[in-house]
C-alpha cells in the first residue's frame, strides 16, 4: 500500500511540476492547427497542476477517478494539508525541466501520456493513463516510474560531449 | 595649364591626323574638292553611274569583308559581335532562299536578329523583328516560311511583368513579306507560362507549333496551327496534372502532326508520342517509360511511314537521394542531375514499335561516350538526320590542373540500317542547353542552325561569347534506304536498384503542404526549398555532374517537387552577363506560383574567412555583387571563387543587399576553405545559415550529426576541410540570430530542405519568413514545429515565466532521438521510437538573460532535422 501512495503521490508532484513550469497559455493567435492543444486530456492534468499549486486538495483530488482517487483520498487523510503541501513544493525543487509527450490513445475514450522528470544527471519516466468520463478527464491510473540516464545528460556544454550522435 | 592657343592647335594637329587618317584607310568619305573636282570633268551621267558603281563596290566590299571575317572553320558567323546570341534558327522559301534568325541578348533586353542567305552565298546584315515589348524578354525565336513565302517568326515573350512579380509568357507570329512586317499575332493567352515551342513546316507549308503551357501549373503540351490564312487557336494534346516537357512536331504525309515530349506523369521522366489530325487531338501513348530519365524527346516522319522518336536517356531514379553522407553510408538511391546520358532512338512502323539504330558516337580526342538532345529531321530525300551534343572533356591550359568539359555539336545521318559517322560541327563548343535547328533543304544538302558560347581549350568550363553559327552539310552520296529494324527492348534496371516509391514521397509532401498553423492572426503554410543549387552555368563542376540550367527547373518542379528554391551558380554564371540574364529570365519563366516559385539567386565564393553565400531578392535586375578584389591581383577577373578580397569584402556585401533588399545565406560555415569564423553578421541581410548541405555535412556543431567527424577522419579528410569556428554554435554564442536551413550544392539532389512557413508561396513572403527565421532545415520531408510560450520558433521576445517549448514532428520514418538545445548546452535528449510525436517542455531553472533554444531530432534512417531557434529574454534587467 505505501508503495502504491508513494506512486500516487510522484505522480502528484510531477503533475504539480508540470503545472507551476508551465508558460502563460498561447495566446489565441498562436493557437490553431499546428499550435499546442489547449484541451483533451493534457487539460486535466492542467487542472490537477493548478490545484497543487493553490494547495487546493478538492479540487486536486477532482482530477482523479477509481481506484486512484479513492488512494489519494487516503493518502491526504492520512496527513495534515501543510504536510502535504510542503512535500509537493520540497519534490519541485531538484527538478531542473519536465517534458510531457503528447497523448497516446489506448481506445475510445482512454490515453497514455508519457511524462519525463528531467534532473541534472537522469531521467524519471512515468505514464499516465487518462480516461475520459461524461465529457472530462480524468487520471485513472499512474505506472511506477523509470529512471534512465539520458544520453546527453543536462546541462552538457558542446565541449563535454564526446562522439558523434547517432 | 595649357592655353587656349595651344589646345586649338592640338585639336586642329588631331583633326587633320585623324582625317589623313581616315582618308588613307577609307574611312571617311571624299572631300568636297576631290568631288568638285569630279564634277567639273566628267558628266553627270557618268558621274551618277561611277557613284553608284563605287556604292555597288562598297556594300559588296562590305559584304566580302563580313563574310569573310565571320566564317569560323567552314561555319558562317551570324552575330555581329556585340550581342549574347542564342536560340539559333532555319527556315527556306520555296526558290531555296534561306533565312536565318537567334536571339540577340544586347543592352540589357532581347531581340530577334534576322538574316537572309545572299545569292553570292554571303549572309545578309541582319534585321530586326518588332517585338511587342521594346526592350523585350523572349525565348526561343524560330522561323518558318509559308506556302505563300512569308518569312513567319514565332516566339515566347514576356509581359506584364511588375517589379517583384514576374509577368505573363505568351507566343507570338509575326510574318516579313515584301519587305514589310505584318501585325503581330498574339497566338496564346493563358495568363500561365507558354513557353518552350517547336515549329515546323508541312509539304503544303502549312506551319505547326506545338508547346508547354502551363494552365494548371503544370506542363501541358498544346498545339496550333497556320493554315495559310490564319492562325488555329490552341489546341490542348495534353491536360491535367501531367507536367509534360519540350515538345518537339513533326507531320507525316498525310497531314498527321506527330508530337513527341517528355512527361513526368509517372514519377520519372518519359517520353510519349501524340498526334493531331483534322483539328482533334489524339491520346498520347507511351514510348519509353523505363525509371531511367528519359526526356528531350524528338520527333521525324520519313517517306516510308515511319515515326522516328529520338531522346535523350539518363540516370536512374535521376533527381533523387544523392549526397556525401548517403555515399558514404552506400545509401544512394538516385542519379545526379547531369549523369550519363544517350541518345536513343525508337521507332513506330506498321503500328508497332521498333528500336532505332545505335548512335556511336565519336570519342576519338575528348569526346565522351555521352550524348544528349537530340533532334531529328527527315531530308528531302526521306533520310533520316540526327543532331545532338557531345560531352567532352579536355585539360586546361595555362596551368590549371583542372579537368574541364564542354559540349560539341554534332550531325549524323542514317545509313542504311545504321548511323554514319558523325560530323562534328565547327565552332560548337558551348553548353548543353542549346537548341539548334536542322534544315533538310531543297537542294538535298541540310542546314543546321546553332550557337556556341566559343569557350575553348585554355578554359573549357568558361565561356568566351555566345554566337548564333549556321553551318552546311552536304548531301551524301549513298543513296537511301529502309533501315532493318528490330523490336524496342526497355533498358533494364541497374542491378539492385529499385524504382523510386513515388507513392510514398507524395505522401510525405502532401503532409508537409497540408500542414497550417496560425502565428499572429495569421495562417502559415510550409513551402518547401531549396536554395542552393548550381547548374552547368557554374564555371567549377557545374557541365558535370549538375545538368542544365534548364534541368534544374525539372528536378525542382518534378524530380523533388519543391514549392520554391534559388538557382545559385557562382556569381550568377561567372559574372557572364549573359548567364545571369540567362538565371534571371528563367526564372521568370518558371515562376508557376503558388506551384512552384524561383528566386533570383547566386552564390558568392569568397573564401574562408570571410565565407561563401548564397545571394537571393525577390525582384530582377539587381546586379551581381562582384568580388571586392585587392589591387595586388594580376589576371582574370574570378568568375568562381577567391580569397584576394578586401578586409570588408562581406561589410561591403551586407551594404549593397540592404540597399538591394537581398538576403544572404553563409554555408559550408565549418570548412577551412569556404567557411567563415563568423566574422561578419547582419541580422536583416542574413537571418539563417545552412546549417545542413547535402553535397558534404553538417556545421552545425562537434559532435553533431553528419558533422565531420574528426575523431575517426582527418580534418583533411572532411570535403570542402575543417574547421571548427565556423559551427553554428558559434555564430549562436556570439549573439548571432539565424534561424536554420538545409541545401544542396553541387551533385547533391533530393535530401536537403530549406522549411519555410509562410502566409503564401510567392517571392516577397518568402524572403520575409525567412528574415523572420520561420524556417528549419531537414535532411527530408519531416514537419516540424516549435512553440515557445505562444512564440513561433524564430522569434525573439521577453519573458518572467518560465520558457515552455513544445515540440511538433512528424517524421518520414520512426524518430530515433529528439535534442533540446539551451545556449550552448544539451537540456534534453529524448529517445523516441515514434513517427509523430508532440512534447511540451518546460525549463524549471532557466537562466537569466538571453538564451536560445532549438530543437534537433534524427530519425531511426539517419535523417535529420534542425529546427530555427527562440530567442528568449527571460528575467528582469538580465542579459
């Protein structure tokens, strides 16, 4: 079980990472057919960002459906909201960048979404699985994350690497 | 200072100098007494018979003399001298008078230059057809005689033409009888190109054009003709998205026009066979559809009913994948533009089709067992007659080392079942786009009308002037006979070699072209460029292995289909003024937007440090920007490259492409001989780099895919050498702004691509994407995008919050690592194993101040693509 918490609540911190690093949305002339999405699935994890960044735990636990939200309602009972706040915010500071991939659609109304936590020498990857009820998404699952070194760690100046890429 | 009296006396010393002078050498005309005296002895009778005997001796003494100083090795020399002559032109009246026309490039405009074949032999002083333009734009003049002996020229002029837009090609008659010039006939009116005609006469003098319109943006082959009383609207052989080439007509006995031209319809070039009779078009069939180029079909029809074709067969998969990195990794998969070719020939006879004799061509001396644009005539006597050009090679003189080729022009005829040994045409050397006329005339000897730019064995690959020759092959003796023929075989594939998957290609552009996004209110499309290409105008390689200047509209239209792209030939052809007209005007003629869009470009080689660029605008006339040269330089002025330049030879560049309103793009940045150590930089004048070519490497930094490598090669080793300065990281720290581009260069077709996003594919936007940096490079058709904080990749901007990139790519095959790039530092390397993908990035400790960021991705095949960077300023008060 507290392994399972412990998973729920990466996946709350990266999700929270990915929404406090987010830029102002595009604006509206930027948007269309080649602009990023501003809806769909990466929307809720948006919404689920925005409400750890305002502590907000209803509306953060909002964003969950099944199993997963009925974990998550366990793990903050079983702590103060302070508590849990300060682990979010303590989980952001060694990240140095986050990529989301876009999302990959496992059927009708379901998708995985790659998500990479980028630190100075790995990488942290995990996917969501979302799926889409009565018109919204939700996060219906989190896989336990990978750590992998990446080939050209962060931060490498064009004087440290050596050897062609591939 | 010298007084007033001494000056006089000077002019009046001069004066009678020049006058003695003249009068000793015949320059000036008698004095007044020598006349007076005249007068006062002799009748006026006599008089008036000894002046018009002496003008009678005069004009023949002048005919004498320019007949006799324009014969060259037998040929005889229609150019006076002070014009570009090309396109020439034969025609013969029914009393075997003959006329002979080109077109005169002369005062920066065109004209057509006529002239008559005298009775004594001599060619007449030239006159001039009135064009519709006075300072006129034309193409490929040719001649005709009717039934009536009307001298008829027919010609392709450009009008309407603005400052940046070019204008409307059309044909025009206009006919010359009883010394007069009838009213111009305006013979088509499609608002697209129509160019490239092919005239010919029938047994009744009746005249045929056939041509390449382009109502659809697309080459189609239509028809007219003169039926003594008037001109026949156009008649359209072919139509659709077929993107037919250079017909050439031909009409059989019972009045059937037989129209050969090539045809990219299938995904390479091939040559079909159409006809007209009563008016009505028939449907064309194929005559040589193998995935070798097959093109510059011709056409004759000999007494026996036979339909000759000719063309001329080259490389296969001819304009595809060729470049340095895929030789070394033996992934070639296509023929470079100008490959080996030969003329070939087929035959239709009682409804089937035959393969024609071989043509064997000379290759004593320097000529090559290569041979190209062939053109077929049927003599009066039912013989078949070839011309076509011979590529040869020789050794420079004056102690180059360099190995130069050249183009000859050459006759032949059938014998029996097979060619006679070819003539070689006096006089012929040149390159291979010329357009000669044969004549078979009424005398049973045959006319060929040329032209030669005279280069000659001190410098084979530099022209010395463009001049329109005729030249008279006598009948032969043997009398003729009904060639033996025997079934056309199609050439086979080379070993191993599969046809191009043109499905496959299509689909990946039509992506490209349906890609839109929406920057700043306003919608984006992706064209597809490229902007460094050399043809044989270029005095280095260009007669080898570049084709025709003529070719590289095919491969850029056809072969790799791009939306626009430059024609950029060493200071535009070797600062040969007529190269340039020859680049600019095509690219004029070409201009088939929103299909397809040239610019009017050049490179200019100067070498490292100061580096080569490539040199486009959007409008025609600017002249090229010559060298800066020291004074220290003895010699020939360069017409390829130097490195004797003055200290700002670029400073001086970027001032006259802000004046012009250019754009400069440096290339090969990382080599020691034509690279630059980023010197120079102005952000307007030369916003992108070609980060990418495809005739050598990348430069864009150590380490870097396709950059040299030279861990595991010499620096000497990498083509064009090494240096590392020259990296586009470089440029990138020392706070340049360029966005990123990827083109060819010599030999290299089909993987390099200049991506430009731009509210429409016509010059002005263009070039404004471009300066704009809305552009990236790539080794294929990938689509990519990149956004920064609702930014477009290019762009510069400010920012308090934290920079979000998002990555948009849709690959040619599946992605095998996607880069991110933040001022000089990998932030993230993402192995991927998708085609399409989407990442959203989002630096949570970005540093203060200006930083760029650009995204790289390499797909599981090798290919690459480079994406322009965002400048991002982020905090307050940083930099």
């Amino acid at each position: 079980m507290k392994q399972l918490l412990a998973v729920i609540f990466t996946g709350a911190i990266l999700i929270a990472a990915v929404w406090l690093g987010r830029g102002p949305s595009a604006p509206a002339a930027a948007t269309a057919t080649g602009a990023p999405e501003d809806d769909g699935p990466a929307a809720c994890l948006e919404r689920m960002f925005a409400a750890a960044e305002q502590a907000d735990i209803p509306a953060f636990l909002a964003c969950f459906t099944g199993e997963e939200r009925e974990k998550l309602d366990r793990e903050v009972a079983a702590q103060s909201a302070d508590t849990y706040g300060r682990s979010l915010q303590a989980a952001l500071q060694a990240l140095k960048a986050r990529a989301v991939h876009a999302p990959q659609a496992i059927g009708d109304q379901m998708v995985d979404m790659r998500v990479e936590r980028i630190y100075t020498g790995r990488i942290e990857q995990q996917v969501y699985r979302l799926r889409e009820q009565r018109g919204a998404w939700y996060i219906e699952s989190v896989r336990a994350y990978q750590t992998y070194q990446p080939v050209v760690p962060f931060g490498t100046h064009v004087s440290e690497e050596d050897g062609n890429v591939p | 200072m010298i007084s007033r009296r001494v000056l006089l006396g000077l002019v009046l010393a001069a004066g009678g100098a020049a006058v003695w002078a003249g009068w000793y050498r015949g320059w000036v005309s008698p004095s007044p007494a020598a006349v007076a005296q005249d007068a006062a002895t002799q009748p006026a009778a006599n008089r008036r018979a000894q002046n018009q005997q002496r003008q009678n001796q005069q004009r023949q003494a002048a005919r004498t003399e320019s007949a006799t100083a324009t014969m060259l090795e037998g040929a005889a020399v229609l150019s006076a001298g002070d014009s570009y002559d090309d396109f020439a032109s034969i025609a013969e009246a029914s009393d075997g008078t003959l006329y002979a026309a080109y077109a005169a490039y002369f005062d920066a405009h065109d004209q057509i230059r006529i002239h008559k074949r005298l009775p004594g032999g001599q060619w007449s002083t030239r006159t001039h057809a009135p064009l519709v333009e006075a300072r006129a734009d034309i193409w490929m003049p040719q001649l005709a005689v009717d039934a009536r002996d009307r001298l008829w020229v027919i010609w392709c002029e450009q009008t309407d033409q603005t400052r940046t837009a070019s204008g409307n090609w059309d044909l025009y008659a206009r006919s010359l009888a009883d010394d007069t010039w009838g009213p111009i006939v305006r013979l088509t009116d499609d608002p697209k190109p129509d160019i490239n005609p092919h005239v010919c006469t029938d047994g009744q003098g009746r005249i045929h054009v056939v041509w390449q319109a382009h109502p659809e943006n697309y080459g189609n082959i239509q028809y007219c003709r003169f039926d003594g009383e008037q001109w026949s609207r156009p008649l359209a052989v072919t139509s659709g998205q077929t993107s037919d080439w250079y017909p050439q007509v031909a009409v059989d006995a019972n009045g059937v026009a037989w129209i050969a031209f090539d045809s990219y319809r299938q995904g390479d070039y091939d040559v079909y066979l159409a006809s007209v009779a009563e008016g009505q078009a028939r449907a064309a069939t194929p005559v040589a559809t193998s995935g070798f180029y097959e093109a510059h079909a011709t056409v004759a029809c000999t007494p026996d009913n036979r339909v000759w074709v000719g063309w001329e067969e080259g490389g296969f998969n001819w304009g595809k994948d060729q470049g340095y990195w895929l030789r070394r990794e033996q992934r070639e998969q296509g023929s470079t533009l100008g490959s080996r070719r030969v003329v070939r020939l087929a035959v239709q006879a009682d409804g089937q089709w035959w393969a024609g004799p071989t043509l064997e061509p000379d290759v004593a001396g320097n000529g090559l067992d290569t041979t190209a644009s062939p053109v077929l005539t049927a003599g009066r006597d039912g013989r078949l007659w070839l011309r076509y050009r011979q590529l040869s090679r020789g050794q420079a003189m004056g102690g180059a080392r360099r190995v130069t080729r050249y183009w000859t022009e050459n006759v032949t005829y059938l014998d029996g079942s097979k060619f006679a040994p070819p003539k070689l045409i006096p006089a012929s050397t040149g390159r291979i786009s010329v357009f000669s006329r044969l004549l078979a005339a009424r005398d049973g000897s045959t006319w060929l009308a040329y032209s030669s730019d005279q280069r000659s064995a001190a410098n084979y690959h530099q022209p010395v002037h463009d001049r329109a020759l005729v030249y008279q092959l006598a009948a032969p003796e043997a009398a003729v006979t009904t060639a033996e023929l025997s079934p056309y075989q199609p050439p086979e594939p080379p070993p191993g070699q599969k046809r191009w998957d043109v499905a496959r290609e299509q689909q990946e552009i039509a992506a490209a072209r349906g890609r839109r996004i929406t920057v700043n209110g306003q919608e984006l499309l992706i064209v597809r460029g490229d902007l460094h290409r050399h043809t044989e105008l270029s005095w280095d390689v260009g007669p080898g292995n570049d084709g025709s200047y003529l070719d590289f509209y095919r491969y850029m239209i056809d072969a790799a289909a791009m939306d626009f792209g430059g024609l950029t030939d060493h200071q535009g052809g070797g600062h040969y003024a007529y190269h340039w007209w020859l680049t600019e005007k095509s690219s004029d003629m070409y201009y088939l937007a929103p299909r397809f869009v040239p610019l009017y470009g050049y490179e200019r080689s100067a070498r490292f440090p100061n580096g080569h660029r490539n040199v486009f605008h959007t409008y025609r006339g600017v002249p090229v920007f010559p060298f800066q040269l020291r004074l220290d330089q003895a010699g020939v002025f360069p017409g390829v490259g130097t490195g004797e330049l003055l200290d700002n030879d670029t400073k001086l560049l970027y001032e006259y492409l802000r004046k012009t309103k250019g754009l400069a793009i440096s290339h090969t940045s990382g080599t020691s001989t034509m690279g630059t150590d980023w010197r120079d930089n102005d952000p307007w004048v030369e916003p992108v780099v070609e980060i990418y070519q495809g005739a050598r490497n990348s430069y864009e930094v150590v380490g870097g895919p396709r950059v040299h490598d030279v861990s595991k090669q010499a620096p000497n080793e990498a083509p064009g050498g090494y240096q590392e300065a020259g990296m586009v990281w470089n440029a990138l720290a020392k706070g340049y702004r360029l966005g990123t581009t990827a083109s060819s260069d010599h030999g290299s077709t089909h993987i390099s691509y200049s991506m430009v996003y731009t509210p429409a594919n016509d010059r002005e936007s263009i070039v404004d994407a471009v300066r704009k940096r809305h552009t990236y490079g790539s080794t294929g058709n990938v689509v990519m995008e990149v956004w920064a904080n609702g930014h477009f990749m290019g762009d510069e901007f400010e920012l308090q919050e934290r920079p979000s990139l998002t990555l948009r790519v849709t690959g040619t095959a599946p992605l095998a690592r996607i880069d991110l790039v933040r001022s000089g530092q990998y932030i993230y390397t993402a192995v991927a194993d998708q085609q399409e993908t989407e990442i959203k990035f989002v630096d949570m400790e970005p540093q203060a101040g200006l930083n760029y960021y650009y995204f790289r991705i390499v797909q599981e095949d090798g290919e690459v693509a480079w994406s322009s960077p965002v400048w991002v300023r982020y905090g307050k008060g940083n930099d």
